[in-house]
C-alpha cells in the first residue's frame, strides 16, 4: 500500500512539474506585427507596420523570470502604406536596411507586473546596427490550445516608446518626432 502511495505521489509531481515548465512557442509571422506611429511636422501622426516576423517565446506562467522572448523583424516587411515612404525609410537616410536588414529584440529579463496577466520585459533592441535596453509593457492575451491547429499556442500584446535617434535613425528631428510609439501584437505556437 505504501509503495502505491509513493508511486501515485512520484507520478502526480512529475506531472505537475512538466505542466509547470517553461514552454517554448515559434512565433507566427501571419499573426505577428509590430506597429510604430510618429508626429509628422505636428500635422499627422502616421503609422506603419513590421511583419515576416520570426523567433521564439519561451513562457513559464508560474515562474515568469525563467521566461524569454526573442524575435527579428526584417525590413523588408515594413510597410507605411505609402510605397515612396517605404522605400525612403529603408534607405541610408533612416534604416539602410541594404546594410541593417533586420530589427531584432532579445530578452533577458521577465517579471511580473501589476495587473491581470501583465508582465515587464526587459530586452536589447538592434536597429540599424545599434543595440540599446528596452523595456517592454507586456499583457498575456492567451495561452490555450490552437483552435484550428491543435498545438498549443500563446498570444501577448507589448508595447513601448522609443527615441529613434537613439538608434542613429534621427533625419528631421525634432520636427519629425524623435519618439516613436510601438504597439506589438505576437502569437505563436508550440510543438503537437
């Protein structure tokens, strides 16, 4: 009897230590953007978009900390809606993606935050070749199984303001706003 006992406990905390542990998502470029709006001469406050989206999201909802996000979005996928813009942001003016062709962002530190579902996600942030700490605001939207692909899967919304100049991207300023606004959508899913 107490050999049952020792083996349905030995079996029920392996269990809870494999639901417990940190889960690793591949991000889903067709379900992934990040949008960034600026002030244009104080008149508009345009927005764009970044696709194509690749990377990985390692999530551990009991234990945050052992969390971890990284992701790279290529300029090419960039779009403002306005093909001329388009192609004078990817130009050495701004991005010169020819030589910095993606923006990429690695964490390496999660935490909780106040709030329902919130996390703070600090990171190094690469754009045109330079690096600089972030710190993303972070909502888990959901983390259940994929509906239709049947693997599970995880969504989170971020955002965070940055100083483009910071970056070596600082054509106009201030008259076009060194601030940029960025709003992060991401879903991703794991393994069957």
């Amino acid at each position: 009897m107490l050999r049952n006992s020792l083996l349905a406990t030995a079996i029920i905390m392996v269990s809870s230590a494999a639901i417990a542990a940190p889960v690793s998502y591949s991000i889903d470029p067709a379900h992934t953007d990040a949008l960034f709006s600026w002030n244009h001469f104080g008149y508009s406050n345009p927005t764009g978009h970044l696709g194509q989206a690749t990377g990985t999201i390692v999530f551990d909802e009991a234990k945050p900390e052992a969390s971890s996000v990284e992701v790279s979005f290529p300029l090419a996928g960039m779009d403002t809606h306005v093909s001329k813009l388009d192609d004078h942001l990817k130009g050495d003016e701004f991005f010169d993606a020819a030589k910095f062709p993606d923006i990429t962002f690695k964490s390496n530190k999660v935490e909780k935050a106040a709030g329902t579902n919130a996390y703070t996600v600090t990171g190094d942030l690469t754009i045109h070749g330079v690096t600089k700490p972030v710190v993303l605001a972070a909502t888990l939207n959901k983390a259940d199984m994929h509906p239709m692909k049947k693997v599970p899967a995880i969504g989170f919304d971020a955002t965070t303001t940055i100083k483009r100049s910071d970056f070596g991207v600082g054509a106009y300023v201030p008259k076009v706003s060194d601030e940029i606004k960025v709003h992060i959508t991401v879903e991703a899913m794991g393994s069957k």
